[in-house]
DNA sequence: GTCTATATACGGATAGAC
DNA sequence: GTCTATCCGTATATAGAC
C-alpha cells in the first residue's frame, strides 16, 4: 500500500538504515534518526514500537534490497561466471563506502554479535540470501559438490577486503584484490 | 616498576581489554570494568583521566602482547614458511573465541571506524605490527617485490575467516579455510 | 498522525571524606 | 590510594495535548 503513512515508515526505515551502517547501531540514537529523517523524536513511537523493532525492519528492508538486486542481475546475465564477477564489483562500485564505513552486513553482524543482540541471528539472513545465490552460480559451473563452500571462501574473501580496506582506508588495496578474485573465478 | 599500583594498573587494563573484546569498546562501562576487576567506580579514575586514556593504555599493552609474541616466534623458528604457518594457526588455536567475538583487533578497527574516534588509527597499529612481520617472511621467501602485498592479502583472508566464522559461529569453516590457507603457503 | 513534555535509567566524570 | 556520594548529560520510552 503506498499511503501517507507508509512512505514515512519506509522513509525511517532507509534514514535508519543509512545511520546504521555509518554509526553503528548502538551508537546511533533515536534523536539522529529524527533529525535526519525530520520528524519528531515523539512521532517515532506511532511506526515502531522499540528500536528493535526498527532494527527488524532495516534487517527485512534490507533483504528485500538484496533480493531484487540478485533477481535483476538473473534477468540481464545468463552466465554463472559473469555472475560471479558481477558479485565482486560490488567492492569497486562501492569503494568509497566502503573505505568510509566498511561492509554494512558484515559490520553489522560484528556489531551485533558483540551486544549478544536478540537479532544477532537475523542479520545473518543478509549473507544467507548471497550464499545460496552464489552456491547456485557454482554448481551452474560444474562445481556442485563444493559449491556452498566456495560460496563461503568467496563471502569471507570479500569481508575480509572490505575490512582491511576500511581500516586502512586504501582504495588501492581494495582493487588490487578485485582483480585476484576475478583471476580465482577465471581459473575455477 | 612492579609497585602495587603498577600491578593494578595493569590489572585494569586487561580486564578492560578481554571485555572491550567481548562486549565491544562502546558497549563496556566503567561498572562493567569496575565490577570484573574488583574495584570501586570511583577509584577508576585514580589511574585513567578518560575512557579514552584506558582504550590508549589497551592498545599499548595489546602492541606489546603481539611483539613479545613474534619475537618468540622468531626465536623457535628460522623457516619462514613455518613462521607463516604459525601465523595461521593463531586461527585454529583461538577458534572458540573467534567463534564467540571475533578476531580482537578486526572487530575493534571495525567499531572505533563506525564510531570516528580519535584512537582510529592508533588502533592499526596492531595490524602493522604483524603486517612488517609477515613482509619480513614473504621476502625472506624470495617474493621481495609483492612482500607487502602479500602481508595484506593474507591479512585480509584471516580477517575475513574470522569474521564468517564469528557470524555463522561455525568453526568447520575455519578450519577448512585454515587449510586452504597452508596450501596457499606451501605453493608460495 | 504529529507534536511537546516528561518519566526513568544509565553513561562518563568529579568532589571530597577517609 | 581507595572509597561513597553526586553532578550532569543523554539514552530509550511514555503520556497526553492537538
């Protein structure tokens, strides 16, 4: 339903999740959230009960995010390799952020496990999408008997990319491994 | 000095360590802190003026834990394809704590990232320490000219193993990943 | 649906007795 | 050096007028 009501609820949604991935969940308070969103700190109550429940719906936001952009990609490339490769962009499209704030899945996820968060789990739902997609692309390869787990080197070759060029802030290091990852699934 | 207030000086700051590691820097407080190390709230204060002067103390005596330890290392063994191995096995030996919070030094970078605090890149230090160790041994394998490029890429595939095993909290990942890590190592 | 005002708890940090 | 008591800011969350 596109109501009044809705777009604003979304438009928390987005704000919350912007704020999240730069700040940090626990860090970010409701008062940013209202600044930037502009509404009142009072307001915020009528769309989520809790801040979990905000977190929630950033998690279920967020993963529909992810799964229309799989979908898309599905439609445009026929090719598992092109696919796979399409993945590993995401590092260079997202440089900028990612040197800035890292990963937003993997650094919440760290964050969450840290507070012993009740969605901890939740979260995970974000690489889960990714993994299954990327087992499909592996098996499509002939790689079927080791798909999920190439699915998983690939998933934590590329926090750890992220990571790495998060806390040194280096681009540079960032294509630099964009280009071996390409190298590893030409040779698969 | 070994003086009494020496002795608990340093008490403090490895109990803020180990809870900065498992609750995250933010998430800790000085009750927290207070509590786990048998100390008055107040008397806190006596030895740091400022959370952020503890977290500069934590980082200091965490750069020293890492270079006694390489030194040792350097010590028991001369090969340095061993000494890379021993590197990895830090993954296995700590895989239940990894499972738990992470590897200490990448989720800490990650949060004081989220969190723009002024001890950022002090905290970085940890990484270079190992980063010119782990050169050290690629170009006393020969590879003089990709050394430090190597150091980081075998940095950044610790850091994302550590990261994917904490999330998914599966250790047969890690130690699968480890030994993909030695065969990467081997063939050097 | 949106706002202001406020309850309540907890954080870092300080003062000062002992 | 160690403790208790407390200030002050900010956090989540609620109440209730409009």
């Amino acid at each position: 339903m596109g109501t009044k009501a809705d777009l604003n609820r979304q438009h928390i949604i987005d704000t919350a999740d912007n704020l999240f991935y730069r700040q940090g969940f626990d860090h970010t308070s409701f008062s940013d959230i209202a600044d930037a969103a502009g509404i009142a700190r009072g307001n915020f109550y009528y769309y989520f009960k809790t801040k979990d429940d905000l977190l929630a719906a950033v998690l279920l936001s967020r993963n529909k995010a992810i799964k229309d952009m799989l979908d898309g990609w599905d439609k445009q490339m026929p090719d598992p390799r092109q696919r796979l490769n399409r993945y590993v962009q995401i590092l260079t499209n997202c440089q900028h952020e990612i040197k800035e704030f890292g990963c937003p899945m993997g650094s919440l996820c760290t964050e969450l496990a840290k507070l012993r968060h009740a969605l901890q789990f939740n979260a995970n739902d974000m690489f889960e999408i990714f993994r299954s997609w990327l087992r499909e692309q592996f098996s499509l390869l002939g790689r079927r008997d080791d798909a999920d787990q190439l699915a998983l080197h690939l998933i934590a070759r590329s926090q750890g990319i992220a990571l790495v060029a998060n806390t040194y802030q280096d681009a540079a290091f960032l294509e630099r491994e964009v280009k071996e990852l390409n190298r590893w699934i030409a040779q698969l």
